[in-house]
C-alpha cells in the first residue's frame, strides 16, 4: 500500500477512489502483482509454519517461504539497468543469506533461552557451560 501511495501520491485512505487504484495496482501492474504474491505467499506461510508439525512438511513450508524471496528480488532491481539478471541473481543469493542467518540466530537463541527453562532437556556439554555458550553465541551473533 505504502508503494502505491508513493507512486501516485496519494495519502492512505480508506476513500474509494484509493481502494479502487490500489486494486488495479494489485492486480494489473507487475510491481504491485509482485507485491502482492509476497503478501499472499507470506500468508500462506505463516498459517502453514504454526500448523504443521512434521520434519518434511516444515521442509516444504521452509521452500515456501524461500519462494516468496523471489518476486521481492524481481522488483529490487530496476529491468533497465545493465546485466538486470546478474543484479537480481545476487539479490536473490542476498536476501536468501540473510534469511538463513536470521532464521539460525534465532533458533539458536530460543534453544538456548530454553535450555536456560529446563537444564535437563540440553545436551550434556552445553548443560556444563551454559553460560559460557551463551556467552560465545551471543558474541558471534550480535545479540
């Protein structure tokens, strides 16, 4: 919303002239149909990642969001700039590392916020020196 507002210049409303713009935005434009596919993929993905329990359906949720990574690289890099294949290859590369490393400093954080709840469900090593690892996460982390 916040795109097409800058776009046309438009304030945010709830006015039907807004609604009936952004509609044809969404729908008609690619930057705005690329938009909403992330919307919809990202909704589509946070519904899956809370219901699903097993190992190879949280697989397929995690490629599921992996896919919404693609049309946010599409419209990251203008078409008419030179080698528009290359940029938008390496912007995808990026947004996926990112998205790695964010994903594994997190669950590494909640792992060890829950070995800090209940010792005995961590591994005996790390229940030795909690704070030690904790410590050497957070520092190679940036927490």
């Amino acid at each position: 919303m916040l795109s097409f507002s800058s776009l046309v210049s438009m304030a945010v409303t709830a006015e039907d002239e807004f609604s009936a713009g952004f509609f044809d935005y969404a729908t008609n434009i690619a930057t705005g149909q690329a938009w909403l596919g992330i919307v919809i993929l990202a909704g589509l993905f946070s519904t899956l990642v809370t219901a699903v329990r097993q190992p190879a359906g949280l697989g397929f949720v995690a490629l599921l969001g992996l896919c919404a990574l693609i049309p946010m690289a599409m419209v990251g890099h203008s078409a008419s700039g030179d080698d528009h294949i290359a940029a938008v290859n390496s912007l995808l590369l990026h947004l996926v590392g990112v998205v790695i490393w964010v994903g594994e400093s997190w669950s590494s954080r909640c792992w060890l916020l829950s070995c800090a709840e209940a010792p005995s469900r961590c591994p005996p090593g790390i229940r030795a020196v909690p704070s030690c690892w904790a410590l050497s996460c957070a520092g190679t982390r940036g927490w």
